[in-house]
C-alpha cells in the first residue's frame, strides 16, 4: 500500500494490529460474568417430552416455568452472572425480571418481523419493561437479515437505542424437518448484514451464536464494522472442544477478542450455563485477560456499564467505539 499523506498515514495506524490497552488490569478477574443469551419460556414442548440435555443426556431438571426460572437462576447465580440478558415469551420474561431485577436484561423475542407490533413495542419500552429487542429469529423463517422486511426493526432499535440481539445459525441439526421447514443455514451468512450496517450507524447489533460456523465472513464483516459485537451462546456447549477452539480461538487470533461476549443458550436445559461457564473459563488458548473480558468485560461495555477503552495507539485516529 502506499501512503500519501500525513492524513493516511493516520488513518492506516487506526487500522494496523489491534493493540490492548496499555493499562491493563493487573489480575484479571474471571469470576464475574454476564450472560448475553438466555430463555424464559410460560410453556414448552420439550418440557412435556422430557428431553434430556442434548450433549449430556442427563434428564430433565424442571419441566415448568417456576422450575425452570428457579434452577436457571440458581445456575446463574453460583457462575458468578451479574446481569443476564432473557428473552423469549414476553410474559414469562416480565416474571423473571419480577424475581430477579437486578439481573435480568429484559428482551423481546420474534421470528416474523412483519408479526411485531411497533406501536406496542414503543410502549413497552416507555414503561421501562422492554430493555433489549431480540433473540430475532428470523432465520427460522426463512428470512434474510438483509430482507426489506427487517428495516423496521433496525430503524427501532436505533430510535429507542437498545441493544439488537440477531441470531445466526443454523439451528438444531435437523431444524428442517423438525418444526422450522423454512430455517436454511446460507440465511445465517454474516456478511449479509454489510449493507445494513452503514444505513444503520447507530445499530447497537450483536450477533447471536456468533454466525457460526461462519468465521472468514464473521471477521470480515466485524472488520469493516468496528461497534458490533458478537456472543457465543450454545456454541459453548454443544460443539466439540476442537471446534469451539476453531471458532472461538480464530476470532480472537483475528483481533476480535474484544468484542466477543459470553452467552449461555441454556434453552430448558438450566445445566448449559455451568457446561458453557466452564468452556470458557477451562479455555487453554485464551489467556486470563482474554476469558475476563469474553465472560464480563466486553458485555459491560456493550451495554454501557463501564466506558469504552480505546484501542487506537496514543494520538492515532480512533475508529469507532468498541
Ligand atoms: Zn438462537
């Protein structure tokens, strides 16, 4: 490449290595954690047929809403979970942040987008209920991220300035044929949310499941859009060990160890938040810094708990914040 002007080689020293803060903290804390993905559910088919944890096996813990809310909570509380992002049926939502509100994010879960009312929406969020919008399936529908049909929900979230929880994945082995018929894997491509992004600056999107298996678009695309940022919910622990380290190591090799937040996805399986704890924390090609970060850091900054560090070198232009 070749440089110029002064003004380029600004810019460029912007985009060169990503550099961790200087001031890091001298112990990184692994204890605390916040968990980005998680589900209340009022009823559930699972539930009835007692399906026992797909990796596991083991039985069922709690086959109701009070049982599950209980043992999910307990499982959040003994991993250290200081907030927890829950979404799924809205009324079940509501009653998990009425047990537990200092913990529970509240979010608003769809699939259709055409089936959202925006009216009630904005007024959810007005009352102060509504915190996050999403897990959005749309994939399961057979929708693209980048379909028409998706604006008005990206132009919410911008307005009212909350947090846009996207999935992309491919769902359960199967998914086809096993209640979503529309569900296709290429509708989980990452990169095709690049011409979204730009029309939506303000979008405060992560990415669920982190678009896995994507990983070449994935980095591509957080790349070229240095504020969104991605969690690793099921991932954590549903996929092999080898493939975890694949997915999981290649991001932060690339530079996005930053942007990477925990989740769990425990579903009706409360257990899948010790099982995905310990995958991150039991990761040997993370180092201590970077679990602290992937459990609690990057999720506090995303969510404006704590303020964002820049990463530019000292008087280099910073990019967006991150
Ligand atoms: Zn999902």
């Amino acid at each position: 490449m070749r440089l110029h002007s002064l003004a380029t080689v600004v810019l460029v020293s912007a985009f060169a290595a990503p550099a961790w803060p200087a001031a890091a903290p001298a112990a990184p804390d692994t204890s605390r954690v916040i968990d980005m993905h998680l589900h209340a559910f009022a009823s559930d088919l699972r539930w009835e047929a007692r399906v026992g944890n797909p990796v596991t096996g083991q039985k069922m813990v709690a086959t109701d809403e009070a049982a599950h809310r209980e043992a999910s909570l307990a499982a959040l509380r003994r991993n250290g979970v200081a907030k927890a992002m829950v979404s799924g049926e809205w009324d079940a939502v509501l009653r998990w942040k009425e047990t537990a509100s200092d913990l529970v994010i509240a979010g608003y879960s769809f699939d259709d987008p055409e089936k959202l009312d925006l009216a009630f929406l904005r007024r959810e969020h007005a009352a102060g209920r509504l915190q996050a919008l999403g897990e959005g399936g749309p994939q399961y529908e057979g929708i693209a991220p980048n379909d028409p049909r998706m604006e008005p929900i990206y132009a919410l979230a911008e307005e009212l300035d909350v947090p846009l929880a996207l999935h992309l994945h491919p769902g359960p082995p199967g998914g086809a044929y096993i209640g979503f018929p529309k569900a296709r894997p290429s509708l989980g491509d990452p990169l095709l949310l690049e011409d979204v992004l730009p029309r939506h600056p303000k979008l405060r999107l992560y990415i669920m499941h982190a678009g896995w298996p994507y990983l070449e678009e994935l980095i591509a695309l957080m790349w070229a859009n240095p504020q969104i940022y991605v969690d690793v919910g099921v991932l954590d622990w549903t996929l092999t060990a080898a493939e975890l380290e694949r997915f999981l190591g290649g991001l932060v090799k690339a530079g996005m160890g930053r942007r990477i937040m925990f989740g769990s996805d425990q579903m009706v399986w409360p257990e899948a938040i010790d099982m995905a704890v310990a995958a991150i924390r039991s990761a040997d090609y993370l180092t201590e810094e970077q679990k602290s970060d992937i459990l609690y850091h990057n999720a506090a900054r995303f969510l404006r708990l704590e303020p964002t560090v820049p990463v530019a070198p000292e008087g280099a232009m910073e990019t967006l914040p991150r």
